[in-house]
C-alpha cells in the first residue's frame, strides 16, 4: 500500500473534525477530493477506516492505528523541516500550540511576538482550550507545546515553571467586600458576575468549581476581554474573576478593588508542557527554550 504525506494529513483532519466535509476544508480540498482519497486508502488496505454516522465520521480499529502512525509520521516529517531549514530558506516551521485564556492574553503576546519576530520562517498554530483538553492533546499528539495549570494531572509529561497566574476578585470600590485580603469563591457565590464567553477556558474552569459547590454563577454580561470585565465592575454591574496581572493592570485607570481568592485551585502557576523536548521538531524545541527562559528584567512586572 502506499499512502502519501497529503493521505496521511488528510485523515488526521478528517478524524480530529469528526467530518469528512470539515476535514477536506482544513486540507484545502474538496470533498469530492477527500472522498476519493479516502476511499482509495481504503481500497488500498482491503479495510474500511471509518465508520459513517449522522453526525460525521470515527474510526474503525484499523483507522485508529492509521491515525497514530500518520501522527507520527508527520511529527517526523515537521522535525525534518525544522532541522533542514538551518540549511535552507525555502522551508517554514510550524509550531501546533494550545493554551488556556489567562496564559493567550496576559503572557503570550509579548514573549510569543518577541519568537516569532526572532524566527521570521516558523508559524504557529495557536488555540485556547481549557488544560484538561490541553493535557489531553498533548498526550494524544495533537499539539506540540501547551501551557497549563499546576492543578492539573500532567503525569507522562515533561513540565516547566512559566509564569505565576493567580486568579482575583474585582469588585466596585465600595463593595462589601472591597477592604479584604483574601475571598473565597462560596462567599461570592450568590453574586451578579461580568464574564468571559462561556466557552473561553476561564470561564470552564470557574463554572467546574461554582458546580463544585453544588451552586453556579450567575452572570450579567459577558465580554470579549480582562479589560472589559474589569469596566463592567467599575460601573457596578457585578464582580469578576480575572488573572492577577490583568487585575493589577486595569486597577492603575479604573476604579476597582482587589482580593486573593482564596481557594487553592485559584493560587496557580501555569506550565509549558511537552511529551518530550528531545523528540520535538527543532521549530518547536526553539520555541520551548524561549518560553522558558528567565524574564528580561524590561519585561518583569
């Protein structure tokens, strides 16, 4: 049998997407091309790979050996790239990268635009997921770097300290509890919220421990961004919880108050994660080392 890179790319989307039709769009490729590539690598084992239900398409047995082989495959053709684009500047690197929201908005743009600006011939595909389903990709081989929670299981995978992420109440200056320290979640339980979109990783993580409390939130409003709740409390709309840093930044203009959570799950630090930095691609393991490097002293808070 012989299955090309475009096969083997092919199949990976169309599984990941659940869909024949979502795949061939992530493969640049018709559907009635899609079809007939996969129908020709069925053809070619003598075995279907997929199974056909009304919401889209899984894998059979032999589908989801192909899948962990073309996974493989194709990590290795990315290493090849990587390392033969020191010789040549025809070739591009690319860096699959998922991570939750606190870690794409308050630490990523500065320390991700400075690799990029630095590596003008590696992309990076990046995504917001929550860290159990970063966990789970990484495991998986769907991505090559994440950054999660210290909270989370990360057992089989390699880990390193990024940054400090606390998470915060704000809250209007003359709210009840504007003088504390330190707050608990169930003491803010019943509250109006400002929220994120209620799939943004926050969000998720917030909603996972209010059912914790046999309660949930109950929000006014959500909107786009840190900045954006944090002018919503200043108004009197209701109270939020964003990262630290976002907290300390907004309260400089607007007209907030501050306090720690106080539940351990609030008090985190977030980890780049990897199956193993010495089986990156070189792309990917550049990138690793630059996450993780000390803070310049200009770029400490």
């Amino acid at each position: 049998m012989r299955f090309d890179l475009t096969d083997l790319r092919l199949f990976l989307h169309v599984v990941e997407a659940g869909s024949l039709t979502a795949g061939a769009a992530r493969s640049h490729m018709t559907l009635a091309s899609a079809s007939q590539r996969v129908r020709g690598m069925e053809d070619a084992l003598g075995s279907p790979l997929l199974t056909r239900h009304a919401q889209g398409v899984r894998p059979t047995e032999a589908g989801r050996t192909l899948l962990h082989h073309a996974r493989v495959v194709l990590q290795q053709m990315e290493r090849l790239r990587g390392e033969l684009g020191e010789y040549g500047q025809g070739l591009k690197g690319h860096v699959r990268f998922m991570c939750g929201t606190s870690a794409l908005t308050e630490h990523l743009p500065e320390v991700l635009s400075r690799f990029l600006m630095q590596h003008p011939r590696i992309s990076v595909d990046l995504e917001e997921r929550p860290s159990p389903d970063t966990v789970d990709a990484l495991r998986g081989g769907r991505c090559d770097i994440g950054i999660v929670s210290d909270a989370i299981d990360t057992e089989g995978l390699e880990c390193h300290p990024f940054r400090r992420d606390d998470l915060v109440l704000v809250m209007p200056r003359g709210h009840a509890l504007a003088g504390r320290r330190r707050v608990m979640l169930a003491e803010v339980i019943d509250s109006e919220f400002v929220g994120l979109p209620a799939d943004s990783a926050l969000q998720l993580l917030l909603t996972q421990h209010a059912r914790a409390l046999g309660r949930h939130l109950a929000y006014r409003v959500r909107v786009g961004n840190f900045e954006a709740v944090c002018r919503m409390v200043e108004h009197g709309i209701g109270v939020g919880i964003v990262p630290q840093t976002a907290a300390e930044r907004c309260a400089r203009s607007m007209k907030i108050a501050r306090a720690a959570l106080g539940d351990t799950w609030a008090e985190r630090t977030l980890m780049a994660c990897v199956r193993s930095s010495q089986e990156l691609p070189l792309n990917a393991r550049r990138m690793l080392e630059h996450l993780v490097a000390p803070m310049e002293p200009a770029a400490a808070k």
